[in-house]
C-alpha cells in the first residue's frame, strides 16, 4: 500500500522584501497563490523498531538524503510523533527545480500529508504549521492552499478569501535562480541605495527603477529607516488582506456571481474545476474558449486590476532581471500588451527563474504560450487552484 499525494505549485502574485532581520532572513509580506500544476509524491509507511526512510526520484538534481526537504518533513514528523516508522518517499518531478514555483516545499508538506495517511496519525494543526515553517519558509503556505497572505519570513500563513480558477501561463526560463544569492543581491542594491524595500505606494518602472510616488521621505530625497521600511510591509499585508474583500464586494454586487467563503470551492460555474491543467503538458479536451463572460467577473482579475497600483509585484524582479536580461524578454512575451491576446498580469514567480502570466481566457493562455514557446523557451499551460480543488484533488487515485 502506498499513498499518491499531488504537490501543487504556487506563484507571487505580489511579493515585497524588507530589511534582514537577526536570523539572517528577510522580513517579507507576499501574496502567495497555488496552482494546478504538480509533482507527484508517493509515499509509503509501517511502523517499525528503528525509523529507516528512503527517498528515490526521476530528477537527479534532487538531493535523496538528509538534505531533501521531504526527508526533513518526514523525520521531523516521527520525532515530533515520539514514533519510529520504515518510510519509502518517491518524488516524480515535473516542475521546475530552483523555478520560484515553491517545487521543494510543496514536497514537503505533500510527504507529511501522506505519512499522516500511511500511519494513520495526524498532527495537530498548529503543530504542523510549526514543523512546516522549521523545513522552509515557503512550506506552510502549502497547509492551507488557495489565496495565501505571506508575512515574517513567509512562514506566517493566514488564509484569504479565495478566488475562482483562472487561466494562467507559466514560462520556464533555462536557468535556476539560487533564492539565498538572490536575497543577497537585492541587500546589495539596497545598500547602494539604488532601491528600497518598497510598500502599497512606491512602483517599480519597467527598467526595474523603483518610482518614489507617495513616499514623502523618499521624494524629499531621503532614504528609508528600517522601521520605515517594515512599516511599509505592514501596511502591504493589510492592502493584500483588503484586496481580496474589496473584489468580494463588487462580486457581491453582481448577480452573476457568488462571494468565496474561505474555504470554500472559490467557483462560480461548475465547470472551472474541471480543467485538469497540472499536467506537464496542460492539455485539455474541453473547449474552454466561451468563458470568457464568467472569468471577466473573476474575482482574481478585478484584483490584478485594482491590485497592481498597490503594491502587487514582486521586487526580485529588480535585482532577478539585470541578471538574465532574457527573462525580462519572456515576461513581454507573457504580458503581451501589443497583442489580442494581452495578459491581465505577469511577473517573476518568488525569486525565479519561472515567470506566470493570467489570462481572461483560455484561448488568450493558448495563445500567449505559444508566444513565449516561439522563443525557444518552454511555457506550460495550467489554471490558479482554489482552496476547496487544492484539498479536493490533492490525494492521486
Ligand atoms: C522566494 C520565496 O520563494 C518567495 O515565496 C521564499 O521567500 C523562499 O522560501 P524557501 O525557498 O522556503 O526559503 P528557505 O528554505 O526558508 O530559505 C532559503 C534561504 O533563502 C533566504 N531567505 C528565505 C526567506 C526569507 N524570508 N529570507 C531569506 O533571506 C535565506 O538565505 C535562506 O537560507
Ligand atoms: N524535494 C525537493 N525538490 C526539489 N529540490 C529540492 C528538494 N529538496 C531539496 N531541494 C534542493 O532545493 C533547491 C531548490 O529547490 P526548489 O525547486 O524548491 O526551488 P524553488 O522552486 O526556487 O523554491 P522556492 O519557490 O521555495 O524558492 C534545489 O536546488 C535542491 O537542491
């Protein structure tokens, strides 16, 4: 007996940096949201005098020991069970290693949720927040799926009103870009004072070139302490927070659609769910093409439209793309904008090298993916995953 668990990705929607605090690690407030695109993790589990785990996988740039983050998930689990346990974990790989798409932590999480149904043992709840956030910072939010806010390191999860599933393109440059080095990088230009830990009402410009606009201290020509800058990222997490009430509001008002509750399916039609876009190849036999009408009133979309003037990027970009001028190339390729197909919004997915565009509807994804592909850069087609779908569909026949 085995247990198959899907390990969904997820994606930035918004993602701002603050100053580094005494562990090391960055104060961060993101938006975090999960897609339908994911490996597979198999494990299997008995009891046993002496704990023993294995780890096989098709990817051989994934560590097999100690070092994966499912192994640490796993043994961290036994030890916190007081239990010993012969633990087989199988990782199949099919999303991008070192992409941005949280592929690792996701991992982790999935290997915990099968375990737990292995031996037929669970955790407590916060309990198993706290041992997610000891394997990285990126794992918690894989507790809860769906609309995430992100704050402290991004290990703090909080669960916002979820959206329905809207088509979205994911570009998967050639690279791998190391998270700790791009951390690194962006305290170096923060240091040069050529950038700041920016909040709801600084832009940056699409050279990467962070616009003062709304910032006193920083238009009087001065730069921003360190409690400035957290204060900054205070008042992002509650714009996030106060973005995904405000779309409900309008929605509420339309009669065509219903308010997500958290935790629920986050759909307006039945139909949406039913693309089955977490394939390598994001191919589906439904035509999808005539929904456009319900994805305009798409709570997500009104988000990425009132959302951007907040504060809805991500500030790897501006260290990430002077890097690899390439991918600032793919990100064009996703938005679009001169096309009749233009993304609703594209970005850096966390640190990269993965970038994502959404789109209004399945026929403008297609088309955007063969944009980015015309490049010689490979682009999966796949659709945002809500809460319910993701908890739904996590267990694989
Ligand atoms: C870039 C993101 O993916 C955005 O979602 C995450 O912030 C990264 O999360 P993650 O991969 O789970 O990161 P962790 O495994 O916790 O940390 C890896 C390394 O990234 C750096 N790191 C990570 C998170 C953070 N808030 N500040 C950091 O400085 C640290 O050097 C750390 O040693
Ligand atoms: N289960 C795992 N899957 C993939 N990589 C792993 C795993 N465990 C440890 N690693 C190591 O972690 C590194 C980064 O992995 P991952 O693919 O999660 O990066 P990422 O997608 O950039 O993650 P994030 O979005 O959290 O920054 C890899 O280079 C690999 O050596």
């Amino acid at each position: 007996m085995s247990t198959r668990v899907r390990s969904f990705s997820k994606i930035n929607l918004g993602l701002a940096i603050g100053p580094v605090r005494g562990d090391g690690f960055h104060a961060l407030t993101t938006m975090y949201q999960t897609l339908a695109l994911h490996d597979v993790v198999t494990v299997s589990a008995k009891r046993a005098a002496v704990t023993a785990i294995s780890l096989t996988t098709n990817d051989a740039r994934v560590p097999v020991d100690g070092r994966n983050t499912a192994w640490k998930m796993v043994a961290g689990c036994l030890a916190r069970l007081g239990m010993a346990a012969e633990v087989e974990v199988h990782i199949e790989k099919r999303l991008p290693v070192q992409g941005g798409m949280g592929a690792g932590s996701a991992n982790a999480a999935a290997a915990l949720l099968g375990l737990e149904r292995e031996l037929g043992v669970a955790l407590g709840e916060a309990e198993r927040l706290e041992l997610a956030a000891t394997v990285g910072s990126d794992v918690p939010l894989f507790l809860i799926g769906g609309a995430v806010l992100g704050v402290g390191r991004g290990e703090l999860v909080t669960s916002l009103r979820d959206f329905a599933a809207i088509p979205c393109v994911v570009a998967v440059p050639g690279v791998g870009v190391s998270t700790p080095a791009a951390f690194r990088d962006w305290d170096a230009v923060v240091a040069r004072g050529e950038r700041f830990a920016r909040g709801a009402n600084a832009h940056l410009s699409d050279d990467g070139t962070v616009a003062k606009m709304g910032h006193p201290e920083l238009e009087a020509g001065g730069t921003l302490t360190s409690a400035g800058i957290r204060d900054r990222l205070e008042e992002l997490s509650l714009v996030y927070s106060s973005l995904s009430v405000r779309t409900e509001s309008v929605k509420a008002g339309s009669a065509k659609t219903g308010v997500v509750e958290p935790g629920a399916s986050g759909i307006v039609r039945g139909d949406l769910p039913e693309w089955d876009l977490g394939n390598k190849q994001g191919s589906s036999d439904r035509d999808q093409d005539g929904m456009l009408d319900d994805l305009a009133e798409n709570a997500l979309l009104a988000l990425v439209r009132t959302g951007i003037g907040d504060g809805l990027q991500n500030d790897f970009e501006a260290v990430v793309f002077p890097q690899y001028p390439s991918l600032r190339e793919t990100k064009r390729q996703l938005m679009g904008s001169d096309s009749g197909s233009p993304a609703l919004y594209a970005a850096l997915s966390g640190s990269g090298s993965a970038l994502f565009g959404l789109y209004r509807s399945m026929a403008d994804a297609r088309a955007a993916q063969q944009r980015v592909q015309a490049s010689g850069v490979e682009a999966l087609l796949t659709a945002t995953l809500p809460r319910d779908d993701y908890w739904r569909r996590m267990f694989a026949e």
